[in-house]
C-alpha cells in the first residue's frame, strides 16, 4: 500500500516553490465550509480586500484565480484579447515568450520585442514600440525569474495610456520582495502566484483588474445556459475559454454570486493567510527584508569568489543568478546539496541552461539563517567538487553586509 | 486586523463540496518539496498509479489538471476539439450545458440533444444521434448533480468506437461512490474533481486519456519557445490554450519533465490522498457504502412525507433531489438548517431552482451519523415552519434500511 505523504526536510532556496510559512500550512488545513455559506463568502471578501492592499489598488474587481500562476497569466490574456487584437510583448527572459505563445493561443496579433537575457528594457524603447505597434495592450513580465531581472514598470502606465493601450503585468516572481504599486503605476491588469514572496504553495493566482480592463471584459459578457436567466447577456464577443472567463469569475465573487466554479476553498485559505502575513509585516518592511537578504545573498556569493549574472541593477531582490564555475558539473553540485545538504538551489532554462544557478531568498526562506546556511553549504560541496573558493568568504561578506 | 482563518462547525450535507476526510486535510498540510525533487516526482507517479485504480484504468497518462473540476473538462474538451470539429453533447441537466458552452468556445460544431431534467437518455437514443452527427467526439456528464441523476454508461464506449468517434465523460459528481469503469466501458477521456465522493476540497481536477486521446493531443503538439529545444515541435493546429494543453501537462508528468507550469504541491498531497483513502478502503466498497446511506437517506425524506424527485433508478447513490412542500419557502429552512443546526443542504439550479432541494450523503459523509442527524434536524426544521411531516417518520425509515 503507498505511504502517506511524509515529506524529508527541504530548504528550498531555488527560484521558487519555496518553502511556505508554517502558518498558511495551518490555515489551509482548516475545515471547509459550503461555497455559499455567510463565513465562506466572508473570507472571500476579506481575501479580496487584502490582496488590494498587496497589490497596492483599489481596484474592486481583485480576486483569485483557481489555478496556478499561469492561470492567472491565461485568465487575464484571454479575457482581454480577442482574435485579431494587436498586443506587444516585450521579452526579456522566459516568461515573456509564454505571454507571446498565450497570447498567440488567443489569436491575438503578437508584436514581440526581445532584450538579451540578463538585461531590461529602457522605458524609450518601450514607448518606441508602442508608437509603432499601436496596441490594444502591452503584455509584460513585472520580475522574470529565468533571467532574475525585473523590468521597471513605474513609468509605463501613463505611456500606455497616453498612446490608448492597456497595460498587463504578471508579478509571480517580484510581489512581495519587491516594490509593487499597480495604481500608482497605471498597471491596469496584475497577476501573481504564491510560491515565492508570498510563502504559500503554488495553486492560486490573485488578479486585480482595473475599472478600464473591467469594461472590457464585461462587453465580452456571455452566461452559460445551465444558469442563466432569461435575457442573460450572450456577447458575440465571448471569451474563448468558460474557466478563464474573467466576466463569470467576476460575478461569482461579486454581489450576485452566480455560480461559476466551486471555489477551491483550501486554496482560499492559504492565499488569505499569504496576504494576512504580508500585510501583518507591512509591505514596505518586507519588502526591505528581501532588499536586505538578497544583498547578502549576492555578496556571499560574490565572497566565494562567483560571478553573478545580469544586470545587477534591475536584479530582484529575491533572487540572484550566478555562474557556475568553468569545468564544473553544475548538476553534480545541486545534486550533492539537495542530498547530503537537503538544500534545494535552482537550475536555469533556455540560453542559460548549464551556464547559470539561480539562488533564491524570498517569503518565509527570505531570512539571515537560511542565507548563511546555504552559503556555507555552496561552499563545502563546491570545495569537495574542487572548484577554487574563498575559504569562508561566502559568509564572511554576508556578515558584513549584515554588520 | 484580518483575524486568521477559523471556521465553524459544519455538516455539509448538499450536493458538495462535503466535509473533507481530516486525513485530507493533514496530508495538505505537509511541508513542500522542490517540483524536481525526487521525493515530490515519486508522488506524483505514485498519484498517478492511484487515480488509475480509482478510474479502473490502464491509461499511462492519468494525472492532474491544476484547478477546480471545470478545469478537468475545458482541458479535456479545448486539447481534442479543433475549431469545426463536430461534436455531440447529450443534456440532461446543468453539467451538460456546460459541456455544450465550453465545447462552443473551443469553435467547435456543437449538436446537442435534450432530455427533461430528471431523466436520462436510453442508449438506443444516444446511438441513434451518433449515428446522424458523425461526431469526433462525444461529450458527455455522467452524473449530473443539478438533477441528480448518472447517465448509463456502460454500452456508449464500444458504441462511439464502432462510429469511430471519442468518448468522453466527466465523473466528477460520480466518482467514488458509483460504479465507474473507464476500460471496461471504452471512456477515452474521464475527468473529475475531489469535493464529492472522494472527499477532498475542489481544487485539483484528475484525468485519463486513452492512448487514441492521447494521440489526438500528440498530433497537435507545440512547445514553448521559452524552454523549446531547436526543432521541438510546433503544431499549425495548435492547442488554443496553453494552461490547458494536455500535450504540455503530459510532458511535464512524463519522463522528459517538462516545464509547463509548477504544480501545486499541497493540491497534490491533498487529491493524493484521496485516491489513497479510497483505494484502502476498497472502490466496491465505498460504492456500497454509498448505495446504503444514498438508500436510508431517500427512505427517510420519503418517510418524512416528502416527494423525490427524477427517476430513481438512475439517481446516483450520494445525492437525493426532494421536492419543497407546497408552500414552503425553501430557502428560509436552509438558513434555519444551517443556522440552528449547523447543516447544510442543497438548493438547485435552472428549471428546478425553488423547486426541489438537493441532499448528498458522500466521501467523509456517507455514514449512518449524518444520515440520521440530518433526518432529524429537518424534521424539527419544517415542523417549525408549519409543514405537515410524520413525526419520527425520518428516521425510523432510514433505520429500516440499516436494519
């Protein structure tokens, strides 16, 4: 007979799942309540209203999405492209080409720009493009992991809106660890994940529309037969897909309710526990911890005599790309730490594959412990793979950093 | 301050989500690992194995969609059905309109045939529509909880062969507490969700495909440009959506492990553990223990005075329908039941909205306690709001039936 889940210890210091705060563990094991029970569509309101402050909004259309971050990613392209829309997507990394394929998956007219990896685009670049594109909606990853850069976004939204496009963000990576501010920004679309600054397990996709995006999806409305009422709208416009169709989602966690999917309650537990820590903390000062962390992060492993990658200007705080060290097996080393260390540290996608690990300190794992914990490990395995390192230099430059 | 998640006591007694098993509930609450940690893919291909017993099938791709049941079905229907591709949807309550509805926004030709809500179709009927559509596919709900009722399965499989076309059902309100057999029944596509008989929290949508459906998504295949290898594949008929793209999840569940999004880790432990609880307890078992508290359940509203609603003998085993009594506001006994007695029972949707309730006895729920707890507090619930009930006559019925 299989075994019940008994998982080893971990400390997971990759670019994300992290390890979740005990406390959103807890919440999620909660007992359930009916989807239309007074204290269940309470917590919605109140997850609702927690993740504005997160989001920095006060867009009344903030909710979540059933499914994991690309859930979100998905749910906000489809609802807002139909076939034929004009969308740039500047690409800097990969999560960029996965709004351009979804995007495309949407029949949308896709309009790429691309950056090497390892660098961000300037925001002239990017008015450039929308002055020749023209588009409905300007698609870009906030923070992209693959790359550990984050695009700045602050000046953006007023461009979009000078030139009548919309502005889409996914913020998975960066919420949390990074400043954030979807209405100061003029962001009229944001989405995020819980397994990185959020310290929660991945599974549940917040999303904030602003009242711009809202009018959009509601001119596409469309009520499925099973529910509707006599004379419910039926938008020849309808949204390619019923999961992600941001109008029904809308109405089930808005005043009248209507019964679109059963809400994942578990999932509802841990994304309001995620927000209730972060806000408990105060977004400024987490927001500072992970400035602080990823500082030390870096240096340490600058200490051990590594180089980092990209552009360190626009890193994340939460994560910090290094190169592995010419000759080694960089396999062989996250290997070794996962098994004798028990320390989970990232590998790298597309250009940067073989060439890159990416270590993370963010959400629940973005602390001094868990930093200098890590460094001395990296150090120990990379000394027994005879690699050359400072003896002593990771954690010597954290402590300093700390000092 | 947002106080942190602390629910009431409830006895979920409606058409689901039902109390999850507190086994469950623990398993989500086990600490995360990596998504290429060892440990984490030994789970996943020990899930896998799991919900092969539970549909009773060989199918090699068995998994999980990251989402609510509705994710099940848009990924089964949007990775088969091309835009133009024919397909029948036989209706027999709000489960099928969704079937026609998501199909729809996939661009297919849909043809749907009806039957009164509270029937079901006789097969020679659904033969006969196979017969003048010439589907690719046949979309069909096997239980429908707006109704109450599960369609006859068993002959439909070897009949869509015959006709060359796919068959492809959604189990979610079945699963586990009726007789199900994909193989045996030539299903090539089966979807469900954990909130009913299999007693975990919506969420997590497990599926099975046939290697035929399997090769209808393989030939549609498409990868990423983020994470593509040169000369991986990249189909002109391309999935419409990438979340969804059973070609992707499949690859990411495979051998290859493809990044396609990051699975939700406590999700997983949770839908996890429901296979493992119901395998242990034996699926023939847990289908009768089903048929005998669905069996005193119905005994004991009849033996309340109440009518039942649909055709009994294909009401599935863990929901009844029962008709309001004349003049009864059914929505003021819910509260009262809920309120007072911390129970809940279902309303209903569509045609049968205010007409009849739904009760559900399943998973975690289907026991002789809450059969007879719930008969009792009705009885005391609709004799204080004046109705005409035999007093006593609830439960002493249903204790005719465990006799």
């Amino acid at each position: 007979m299989t075994g019940q889940i008994n998982p080893p210890n971990r400390l997971l210091m990759g670019p994300g799942p992290i390890n979740a705060d005990p406390r959103v563990l807890r919440a999620m094991s909660a007992a359930l309540v009916g989807q239309y029970d007074p204290v269940m569509t309470g917590y919605m309101a109140e997850t609702q209203e927690l993740y504005r402050q997160v989001f920095r909004t006060r867009n009344d259309a903030t909710l979540l999405v059933d499914g994991t971050s690309r859930a979100g990613i998905e749910a906000a392209l489809v609802s807002l492209l139909e076939p034929g829309d004009r969308v740039l997507v500047p690409i800097f990394g990969r999560f960029g080409y996965l709004l351009q394929e979804v995007a495309e998956r949407c029949g949308a007219e896709v309009h790429s720009i691309e950056r090497e990896w390892g660098t961000v685009f300037p925001v002239s670049e990017l008015e450039a493009a929308i002055r020749r594109v023209k588009p409905k909606l300007v698609a870009v990853v906030h923070g992209d992991t693959s790359t550990t850069l984050a695009q700045p976004l602050d000046e953006l939204g007023a461009i979009c809106r000078e030139h009548g496009a919309l502005l889409y963000t996914d913020a998975t990576a960066s919420l949390g660890g990074n400043e954030f501010a979807a209405d100061d920004w003029g962001v009229d679309v944001v989405t995020a994940g819980l397994q990185k600054c959020l310290a929660g397990p991945s599974g549940t996709a917040p999303i904030s529309l602003s009242p711009a995006a809202v009018e959009v999806v509601e001119s596409r409305k469309s009520i499925e037969a099973g529910i509707a009422a006599e004379g419910a709208p039926r938008s020849p416009r309808r949204i390619r897909s019923n999961y992600f169709d941001l109008g029904m989602i809308l109405d089930y966690w808005g005043p009248s309710r209507l019964n679109h999917h059963t809400e994942a309650t578990s999932a509802l537990y841990g994304a309001r526990e995620c927000a209730r820590i972060l806000v408990e903390e105060g977004l400024d000062v987490a927001v500072a911890r992970h400035e602080l962390h990823g500082r030390a992060l870096a240096a340490g492993l600058q200490g051990l005599g590594l180089t980092l990658f990209g552009d360190q200007e626009h890193r994340m705080n939460n994560v910090v790309g290094v190169f592995i060290p010419e000759g080694l097996d960089g396999e062989a080393v996250r290997r070794t730490l996962l098994e004798d260390f028990a320390i989970e540290i990232g590998t790298s996608f597309g250009p940067l594959h073989g060439r890159i690990w990416r270590v993370g300190t963010m959400g629940y794992n973005a602390r001094k412990d868990t930093v200098l914990t890590t460094l001395a490990a990296l150090e120990a395995v990379l000394h027994r793979a005879g690699a050359k390192v400072a003896p002593g230099g990771g954690v010597t430059a954290a402590y300093e950093v700390y000092a």
